[in-house]
C-alpha cells in the first residue's frame, strides 16, 4: 500500500509539471496581429486628357511574398517571417490595386481596367509586372526589383519593357516604417510606367 501510495504521488506530481506551464500560457496575454496595407500616392486625382483604356496585370510576386505575413531579410539567402505583422489583404492583389490608384491620379487613362478583363472592355494598353523583389534587407534599406512591360493589347506589340532595381530608406525600423518604404518605390515605379503610355 506505501509504494502504491508513493506512486500515485510521483504521478500527481508529473501531472502538475506537465500542466503548469499550460496553464501559465493560457494566463498570458495574447498580442494582437497588426495589420498593414500598401498605400497609394499621396497626390490628388489628375483631370485624364487621354481616351486610352489601360489594363493593368497580370502583377505577379515571388511565391516567398505571396503569404499573409510580411517578410523580411535578416540575411542576403534568409527571409525572415515576422510573426503578428500582417497583410490585410493579399499582397499581389494590394499591389495591383494600389498601382491602379496611382495610374488614375496620374490621369494617364480615361478608364482602368483589373487583369482579367474580357473583349467588351476595350482595352488599348496593357500593363504586365513581374516582381523579383519587395521587401526591407538586412541592412534596413526597402529594395523593389520588377520587370514590367506596356504591350498594345489589340496587336500583342510591346511598346515598351524595362526593368526597375530602386531601394528606399525606411524613416525608422518598424515593420510600418517599412511598408511606407514600399508604398514610395510603388509609387515611382508607377511614375516610371506612366511616363512611356502614349
């Protein structure tokens, strides 16, 4: 009866071991998820003087990036997750809105269209991005690699390709820091765009 009664003690015992640390967690509080959005321009809407209906996308991200966390580098070969940042909407599709803003304040377009569209749209000018790179580097700057290109949609002809490598410098290093970095290089990436639509 004594070493079964020590047993049930040493049980009780391990029991209470396992489940405090269980229960310390559930006692702490949880931090809420931040959430972020890329914004667009901080200019008013221009008056458009052009007739031309501009399609924009498809806008495509590193698979990396296509996640609802927002990532950063802490090394040149190591993207870093930052747990309870996140984006409030898919950042492709954050991306590909806010570049539309910025085309329509810019006045460069009578309408805009969103990728897919159908024939009915009559689209004259597509806007085709590929980005390699968007995100703060280890060294703190916001860089933003992307190839884009403006195609007459109705012959197929690209008119005009290139591709952007800039980095912006964050005011300070918080992750809102950073996506106002992002939304800057996003804003002059469209300028650049903007600037080759006849």
């Amino acid at each position: 009866r004594i070493m079964r009664h020590s047993i049930k003690m040493m049980i009780s015992r391990c029991v209470m071991l396992l489940v405090a640390p269980v229960l310390v967690a559930c006692a702490s509080p949880s931090v809420p998820d931040q959430y972020y959005l890329l914004s667009p321009m901080a200019q008013p809407v221009s008056e458009s003087g052009s007739s031309s209906v501009i399609g924009v996308g498809p806008v495509t991200i590193p698979s990396y990036l296509d996640r609802s966390t927002i990532v950063t580098r802490s090394a040149a070969n190591r993207p870093e997750v930052n747990s309870g940042y996140r984006w409030a909407e898919p950042l492709g599709e954050n991306i590909n809105r806010v570049v539309m803003d910025n085309l329509d304040r810019s006045g460069v377009a009578s309408r805009l269209e969103v990728f897919p569209w159908t024939s009915r749209d009559q689209v004259d000018w597509q806007i085709v991005v590929d980005i390699d790179q968007f995100e703060r580097q280890a060294d703190g700057n916001v860089i933003l690699t992307a190839r884009w290109k403006l195609v007459h949609f109705q012959s197929g002809e690209i008119v005009a390709a290139a591709k952007y490598n800039k980095v912006s410098t964050p005011n300070d290093a918080t992750i809102e820091g950073t996506v106002i970095a992002m939304s800057s290089l996003l804003a002059d990436l469209t300028r650049e765009i903007a600037t080759r639509i006849p």
